[in-house]
C-alpha cells in the first residue's frame, strides 16, 4: 500500500486551510479518516504491501456495510475517504485514485479548471506589486516558479539552492514521488525572478540562518507547503478571481497552456513527473467547449462564421 496515517495531519490542515471547512465539518472528516485508518491496522492492512489501495478501499466499504450503518453514514465515511485519496493525488503521493477503481456506482472524476491566460497575468501581477520586500519577493518568486514549471507545491517548498542553475542551462531540478530526479528548464523571466529573491530578498529573509532550502519563511526556517497555499490563495482574492484557486490550479493551468500550445502529451507527462501517461491524461485534460475552440482555431476543414 502506497498511503500511510502520516498523511493525515496535512489532509486536516487542507481541509481547514485551503478549504475553509467548518470546524465541525473538519472534526467530522478527521473521526471518518481515524476509523478507515483503525480499519487497516486491525486487519494489519496499513503494513501489507500485498494489499492494493483499491482492495483496502473495498474492504473497508464492505465492513462499514456489514456493521449495519446507515446509508448516509456509509456515504458520508466513503466521501472522506475520496476526499483523502484526492488530496493524496494532488500532492503527488498516489498516481491513480483507489477509491474510483471500485465497482460501486460513483461520480465521474471531476477535473480541476485551468485559469485562462488572463487569469494568470491577473494573479502574478498582484505579485509585483510588493516585491521590494522580502516575504513579497519570495512569494513572487514561488509563484512564478510553480506556473512556469508546473511542479508540485511539495516539490516547490522542499527544492534547495544546489536544485537550481541560472547559468546558461536555466533549470531546476527537482524531487518528485519515489525520490524520482527530473530536470525542468526555467523561462528566462523566470530565472531573472529567482535571481532578483536569491540577490534581495532571501537573505533577508535568513539573515544569519545557515539553511539551504530555496524558499524559506519570515523565520528563515524552510517555507511550509500550508504556507504556500495560503499565499496563492490570499492572492487569488486579491487578484479579484472568484475561483476556487490552489497550487494546483497553477500546475493544472501549466499543463493545458503547454497541451492548447501544441506540446506533445508525452512531453508534458515528462514534465509533470507522471509514471503513466494516463494520469496526464486525466490531469491536463480539456473541456469540449475548450477543444471545440481548438478545433475551429486550427482544423482547415473546420467550419467557420462569416
């Protein structure tokens, strides 16, 4: 089994941060996640590498039907259940969904939306605004790195300084699931960003602190993924986009621009870090109204308006 209880404390914390759930509705998550996970340990499925995520999944669906819950109750544990395993997918610690391999009715998998180029010129913008200081540089720096890359936050959060290379290659490399090395290539606008945080503005941030993660916090300790979220969020909100926004709404957004640009699929699940192609598949995926537009844009058969 791939998922372990470690995962838990930043699961709640996504709940309640990003998510901005209640904290009855977070509590109530927390006790359905705590019982899945007292489920694996009595049968010592949370240390049986035989077990699949999806089979562990099963068995606990047929316990909760086979202690004579309540069909609300036994929708309400398996929604925390997905719930955990989506959050699991978006940073990166599962590649498929186990819960979506069962063979009970479910919901289509709902892709994240990508924000529009407008969008993105919107967010960053909010950016500049304060990149004098030092927390604003830094922030900066992040989010433009993570657009213009499409890495994880985890992965963004936990580079060090020995990662990048400003030089004439321009690129970083990066860390992603299963100590898994790739090496992505920085836009030119970028890299001067970096540049400008690592000249002006980190080392204020660290003062006499030896440490040598890229992105570190006001206390010169390194920057927290939850810190993360709640930077693209607040600036989201400040950029006006009443959208649900998050990290990944930044590597999703990476990944169409590079998909409606013409890049090959394969090269953006190399870019991406995904073992399968099927998972950049269902990542980067367009809506119709998204492909219609790039089939009228681009087909030379394809019908046009007077």
């Amino acid at each position: 089994m791939q998922f372990h209880s470690d995962s838990i404390p930043g699961f709640i914390d996504f709940l309640a941060i990003e998510q901005n759930l209640s904290r009855h509705t977070v509590l109530a998550y927390k006790t359905d996640i705590n019982d899945f996970f007292t489920f694996l340990a009595d049968l010592d499925l949370s240390r049986d590498n035989n077990v699949s995520d999806a089979t562990a999944v099963s068995k606990y669906l047929a316990n909760l039907n086979a202690r004579n819950f309540a069909k609300a109750t036994v929708s309400r544990r398996m929604a925390a259940v997905r719930s955990f395993f989506n959050y699991l997918l978006d940073i990166g610690e599962i590649d498929t969904h186990p819960a979506n391999e069962l063979s009970s009715p479910k919901k289509a998998q709902s892709i994240p939306k990508a924000l529009n180029t407008q969008d993105i010129d919107r967010l960053l913008d909010i950016f500049e605004t304060h990149k004098q200081t030092p927390t604003g540089g830094r922030n900066r720096a992040l989010v433009r790195l993570m657009y213009s890359t499409g890495i994880r936050v985890t992965e963004a959060v936990t580079l060090r300084l020995d990662s990048i290379n400003l030089d004439e290659s321009q690129s970083i490399r990066v860390t992603g699931k299963g100590n898994k090395e790739r090496t992505l290539p920085l836009p030119t606008d970028t890299a001067i960003i970096l540049m400008d945080y690592l000249d002006n503005n980190r080392p204020r941030l660290v003062k006499n602190k030896l440490i040598d993660s890229l992105f570190v916090s006001s206390r010169g300790n390194q920057l927290s993924r939850q810190a993360a979220w709640v930077i693209i969020h607040d600036a989201a909100e400040s950029a006006g986009l009443n959208k649900h926004i998050s990290p990944h709404t930044l590597r999703h957004s990476f990944a169409t621009h590079l998909l409606r640009g013409g890049i090959h699929l394969r090269k953006v699940q190399e870019l991406l870090g995904h073992t399968n192609l099927s998972t950049t598949q269902i990542y980067t995926a367009l809506s119709d109204n998204q492909l219609r537009e790039s089939y009228n844009d681009l087909h030379p058969r394809a019908l046009r308006k007077n």
